[in-house]
C-alpha cells in the first residue's frame, strides 16, 4: 500500500504492477500528480499521470523514445510491470491539474454506456473498469483454486457485472464476467515462480479454458467487486 501525505511521497514500486499502484490511489480517492520513472520489460519509461479522486485526467508516456497520451496511455500503463522503478507523489488540487480531453471524453462515453446499460462495452475498458471498481456495490476476497475462483465468479456474475482483481506466483491480472459469462480478462502469465520473464495477454474465453486447465491448482489471492449498475455515479469532470 502507497501511503500520501502532505507534500512528495518517494516510493519504490520495484517488482510492481503499475495497475496495482492505480488501483491502490484510485481507491484511496489521490488528487495530485504521478510520476514513475524505471525500467520496465518494453525498456526504460518516464510516466505522468494526473489524478482527480482516483481517475486519470492526463496522461504522458514516453518509453525507448516512443510518446503516447491520452487512453493509449493508460491503456498500456495499465499492463506495465515495474522491473526498477521509483515513483513520485504530489498531491494537488484538481484545478491545477490537466484536463486531457480525450481522457475525459472517456468518461462522458462512460455516462452513455451507464444509461443504456451496456456492461459488457463497459467492462472492456481499462479506464472504466478502474472507475467501476472504485465505485462497487460489494467486495469479496477469496483465496482459492483458480478454477474455484472461475467457478464462483461465475456464480457470483448471475445479475450483475463483475470485476476480480487475482494475484498469485504464476500469473496475476484482470478477469471479467457478467450474467455468468467471461466477458473480458488481461493476464500476465509467468515462465516460473519468482522468475521476472512473463507475457501479457488480452485473453478471450477459449484462451481462459486453456489456462484454466493449465493453472487450474494454482492457489490465488482474488478480490472481486461487485457492480450495481443503478448505484454508480458519474464522473462529473469539467474540461
């Protein structure tokens, strides 16, 4: 867990996921600037993020000289693992924050979605799932199988959209179900337990069969939100 006072907060996230730093200030409701500097797998990064409650407003990544901003940004800082990295914490006041209109109108498209109920768009969304996330109905932890975790995540999805955060040696990630179906899952699958070489994969469900098969004994540390669609707020930035 990532501790914010008054003033720079200097961490080591080293041996991280960037998503798990996101998630970690996006619960806590950060307001303030991120910066992370490292070296990740896709080679050496500089990351700027601004925050407002907990969501992204701007983001900058500059990675072996490539740029990118806005929700590819986001999107691919969602999946980067943290090799040797230190990060930067400043709290701030949203007003002096960046409002990237690109992030922002991610938000908005978040507001059309909710009202014509399109979970399954909704859940596809590294950004909304974070925003969904922060504002769950029900959270629920378990420690179990991975094919115990499949099975009751497809229970648990019978009437409403779920969101499971799993972590364990082999593989950790994102997983997706809704009315008792996997809609949507990012693994980072691992060549060995405590070895750094993995792959990351955006999987549909024939690829979680097969990984579900493979890894099915494989004990995991599992957080699920629950979503009530009817419950959840909008954003409310203004550009």
């Amino acid at each position: 867990m990532i501790k914010v006072r008054e003033g720079k907060a200097d961490v080591s996230i080293k041996g991280r996921f960037l998503r798990d730093v996101l998630l970690d200030l996006n619960l806590k409701s950060f307001t303030g600037r991120l910066c992370v500097r490292g070296k990740a797998p896709e080679g050496y990064l500089a990351l700027r993020i601004h925050l407002v409650n907990g969501l992204p407003t701007y983001c900058l990544l500059n990675i072996e000289g490539g740029v990118l901003t806005g929700d590819k940004c986001f999107e691919l800082a969602s999946t980067m693992f943290c090799i040797d990295c230190g990060l930067e914490l400043e709290p701030d006041i949203a007003s002096n924050l960046i409002m990237d209109e690109v992030l922002v109108n991610a938000f908005k498209d978040f507001n059309e979605l909710l009202r014509d109920q399109q979970p399954i768009l909704l859940l596809k969304n590294p950004l909304l799932q974070l925003y969904m996330t922060r504002y769950s109905d029900t959270t629920k932890v378990m420690h179990e199988s991975l094919c115990t975790i499949v099975r009751e995540l497809e229970t648990l999805s019978h009437d409403k959209p779920v969101l499971a955060i799993i972590k364990g040696s082999l593989l950790t990630g994102t997983l997706a179900y809704y009315l008792s179906r996997f809609i949507y899952g990012v693994l980072t699958l691992y060549e060995s337990e405590g070895t750094e070489r993995h792959s990351i994969r955006v999987i549909n469900e024939r690829d979680l069969n097969k990984i579900r098969d493979t890894y099915c004994y494989e004990v995991l540390d599992c957080t699920v939100y629950l979503i009530d669609m009817r419950k959840l707020k909008k954003p409310g930035f203004k550009l």
